[in-house]
C-alpha cells in the first residue's frame, strides 16, 4: 500500500496545532497536514459549547503573542467568540487549507530505515512524514464516570463536552455530577431553567469572584487602530497571572504559602456574603489548600445554591437507577436528566493520546509509566526522533495555555533553523539532557505548593496517578520562552 508523503503531520487542530502550523508556515515548511478527528478546528473551543462556557483567563491574555485580537467584547470573553478567534487566526495564516477534518489518528511507529514517522489513521490508511507533532491538547478525552447502574439510566444522559444545543431544561428535574471549572458556569445556567436541580458534589472546589466587563466600542476601535494600548493592557493581565502562579505555585515555599491563604480568604468572604446558611457553607468549603487544583471565578455559583430548587448532595453516589440516583446516604432523587460534569481522563488517556512508538520499538506510553512522566522542555522524548509532543508532562505553564503554544512555536523555530543551517533532517533529544531536564523540574517542584501544601484531598488533576505534580513546568513564561530561544542546541543529536 503507497501511502501519502508529507514533511510534517500535526496532529490536532486546537490553537497547538494552529500554533505548530503558523511557525512550519514561517519556516517555508509547507508540505504539511493537519490531522483532526472532529468536524471542525478549535479543539476544546470547538468541542465544548454548554451552556455559561467562558474562558478564565482575561482575554487580553488569552491569545497568540503575535495575533492580538481587538473584537473581544469583553474582559473574560465567551467560548463561541474564542471558537471565532480560532476560525478567523486559521484563515488569516492559510493554515484552513492543510486541515483533514474526521480523520482519527490510531498510532505512529518511527522508522528507522527510511527515518520517517509512519502514520495509522483509524480507517486503515497510512500516511508517511518525516516529522510528527502531537498538538492533542490536555482536556481532550472525555471522562465517563463508572458508577454502578449508570448504563441502565432511562433519561437523558450528557456529558459536558458532548452538549445538545437542543436540549431545554425548562421544568426538567436534572442531577448533576461534578463540581469543576465547567460546573461551575454550567450549574447557575442550569438552575435558571430547572424545575429542580440537585448537584453530586465529591470535592469542593475553590471559588472567587469574577471581575469582568464589556469592552466599549470606542475601546475596541482604540485596540484596532493602536495596538500598542491593548498590548499594554497585556502587560498588566499578563504580570498579575504570573505573578499569581509564580507566588502561589512555584515559590510556595518562600512566600509560606501567603498569598494562598490570602486567596482562601477572599473566597471564604465571597462564601460568607452570598450563603446565610451555615451548614451550606460547610459543605462548600475545600480542605486542601487554595491552588493545589484549579480554581474557579463565578459571580453567580455560591448564589445558586440559595435557591430552594437547588441541592447539593455531598455524601457521594451509591447507585443510579433507571429513574434516579441514590445518594450514600439512602436519599433517591428521581431525574429526568443526568448531566456529567465529570471532566477529563487526563493521565490514562491522553498522556499520550495515540500510541507513538518510536526507534527501538520504544513506546511511549509505556516508557512513561515504567519510568516516570518527562518530557525536555515539555517537547521532546529520548527515542522519538523528529517527534515533538506538546501535550507532554512538564508542559503546561499554568493559566494561559497561550504562553505554552508561544515557547514550543519558538522550541521549533530554534531547532528546525538549526536543522537548515546544518543542512540536517533528522533529531532527537540525547538521554543526558533529558535526565538534566527532569532532574532540573523535579528540583524545582521542591519549592512548589505541590510538594509544600496541603494537597492530599485535592483528586487534583495536576499530579499524575503515582502522585507526582509533573503536568505543570515550574518555572515563570519568561523562563521558558528564553530556554526555548536559547536552549543548548547540542542537547540535540542533529543528523
Ligand atoms: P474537572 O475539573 O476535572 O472536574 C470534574 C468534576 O467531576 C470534579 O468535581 C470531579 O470530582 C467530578 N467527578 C469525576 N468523576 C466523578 C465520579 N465518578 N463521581 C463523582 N464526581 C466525579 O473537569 P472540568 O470541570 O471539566 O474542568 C477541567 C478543566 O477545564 C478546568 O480545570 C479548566 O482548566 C478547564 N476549564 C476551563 C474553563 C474556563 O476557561 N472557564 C471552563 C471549563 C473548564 P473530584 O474533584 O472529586 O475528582
């Protein structure tokens, strides 16, 4: 079977992908595709469109370095506009045009003797490149919780990230599972409509605030017409989420874990302002300390619970029947519609999210649970020549997920423009600054809230199944995009 060549194949079309594209599009790498297994681009902001869906990253942040957006309507922007900025980013750099839409990638095996990546796609067919990239996201594979009876539940069952935009709740009696970031903005939407809501909480999650507003038109043509004052306004979102990470996160330690307590603080108070009830407040209220998992912003979360056609069951599931869910406490809650809020499999299914085998017969996914979860500078693997993976442990910067595409696009430009200069098309990551790396981000995990807080009770997705915090890279955005610009070529064995 003759199987279709090109110098590049990405895999996925979320803004990684889109990044990865623009920065082999800057290289005059052109022969590439992108491989998508959904309908359309945008990865989580295509996939997720519940109802409340927002992002919790100010949007003068929430965006490509190098693609400043002046249409924001406002401060914390909705998923439909963030969906729009990916479509109009992928026109405006032609990147449209090298994306195969519904084509799900199985696996990729290295191969040596023709140094290329071979490329099974789930219907059989094969494509060849000489690099791979592997831009899947973190939040990409749904988690569907095992909980005993839930196959024989007669209702409407959806889980978050497969919404149904016809679905209308008005009058309907929901349960609702989960109590994370998406929870959080879908449960107040939910409870506006619902004859009765009842949510199944198991950890309680942190909640502050949200301080947002709209744009005025005049603020939006004086971002289009002077750039320079949106990127100005970059510079304050962008300090104040770093310094938020770099404080609370990376130098817990030094600063005793203050500033985590002080945002523990303001959700007390938030708590305390909106819920009389006592008992109510209780059962909100986390025990691990503020950060270990992400928090969330709502204006509008602790409120709903106030209503009297809104519970929280906390005592955990025992079962579902065809009609309800029983509760461990003996209560049954008959439901019309079961709503999954129930988030990610983070670690067993996306770390990596195809099966890579690379030379050796070295797999990927297994090396990683053999050995433990790295990555050097969160893109490269010993073995896996001509392989970037970019949803790799150590990865992540915390917060803005931007931040992380603009280091790896920058990782790319150094090593591919080393790869010209040389005239050299093959490389690969030696074990000797792979062990540094790891050495280097285990080190510094020392100082973080990870190692130092109270973290136990988290279920935090952020530590790995062996308890290890090796999903974020420890260090600030500055650091990482100077590494990635300057980083020791020679940590590469270029061929
Ligand atoms: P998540 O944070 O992983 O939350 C999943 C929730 O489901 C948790 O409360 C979890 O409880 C619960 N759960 C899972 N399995 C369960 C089971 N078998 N029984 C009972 N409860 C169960 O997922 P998410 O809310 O979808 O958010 C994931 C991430 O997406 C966020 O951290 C954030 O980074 C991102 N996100 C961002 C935005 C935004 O930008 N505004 C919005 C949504 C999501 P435990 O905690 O006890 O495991």
């Amino acid at each position: 079977m003759i199987s279709e060549h090109f110098d590049a194949v990405i895999v996925g079309a979320g803004f990684a992908g889109i990044g990865a594209a623009i920065q082999f599009k800057r290289m005059g790498i052109e022969n590439f595709v992108i491989l998508e297994r959904e309908d359309d681009l945008g990865g989580t902001w295509y996939v997720n469109h519940y109802p409340g869906l927002a992002v919790d990253v100010p949007t003068t942040t929430y965006s490509y370095f190098f693609e400043p957006n002046p249409n924001w309507s406002r401060l914390f922007s909705t998923g439909a506009e963030i969906k729009q900025y990916a479509d109009d980013v992928a026109d405006k750099y032609d990147v449209r045009r090298h994306i195969r839409f519904g084509v799900t990638v199985g696996g990729a095996r290295w191969d040596d003797d023709a140094q290329l990546w071979r490329v099974n796609l789930a219907d059989g067919e094969t494509v060849d490149a000489r690099y791979l990239v592997t831009a899947t996201g973190f939040l990409s594979q749904p988690h569907m919780p095992d909980i005993p009876g839930i196959a024989e539940f007669d209702g409407r069952v959806i889980h978050t990230t497969a919404w149904d935009d016809s679905y209308d709740p008005t009058g309907e009696k929901i349960g609702i599972i989960g109590t994370g970031a998406t929870a959080v903005q879908l449960i107040p939407e939910l409870a506006e409509k619902a004859a009765d809501l009842t949510v199944y909480q198991r950890t309680p999650i942190w909640v502050v605030p949200k301080i947002d507003f709209r744009f005025s038109e005049r603020a939006k043509q004086l971002f289009a017409r002077i750039p320079l004052t949106q990127r100005l306004i970059r510079v304050i979102t962008d300090t104040i989420y770093e310094l938020m990470v770099w404080v609370a996160v990376l130098h817990n330690r030094q600063t005793r874990g203050r500033f985590n307590i002080a945002a523990g603080d303001l959700a007390k108070m938030h708590r305390f302002a909106t819920i009389r009830d006592k008992e109510l407040r209780a059962k909100l209220t986390p025990d691990y300390d503020f950060g270990c998992k992400r928090p969330t912003f709502s204006n509008s979360y602790y409120r709903t619970f106030t209503k009297p056609h809104v519970h929280l069951q906390d005592s955990g599931i025992a079962k579902i029947e065809s009609d309800g869910i029983v509760g461990n406490d003996g209560t049954k809650t008959p439901i019309d519609t079961l709503v999954l809020a129930t988030g990610f499999d983070l670690w067993e299914a996306n770390f990596p999210a195809i099966e890579v085998i690379g030379r050796d017969g070295r797999n990927l996914g297994k090396w990683w649970r053999e050995t433990r979860f790295q990555a050097y500078q969160g893109v490269s693997m010993p073995h896996f020549p001509n392989f970037l993976s970019l949803a790799s442990p150590f990865a992540f910067l915390g917060l803005n997920f931007f931040n992380t595409v603009e280091y790896q696009m920058r990782h790319m430009d150094r090593l591919f423009g080393e790869l010209r200069r040389r005239g050299a098309t093959t490389f690969e990551i030696t074990e000797e600054a792979n062990a540094r790396y790891l050495a280097r981000m285990t080190a510094l995990l020392g100082d973080s809230l990870f190692t130092n807080g109270s973290c136990a009770t988290a279920r935090s997705y952020y530590f790995n199944p062996s308890g290890e915090p090796t999903l974020l890279r420890p260090t600030s955005t500055r650091a990482a995009i100077r590494e990635a610009t300057d980083f020791p070529i020679d940590d590469y064995r270029i061929v």
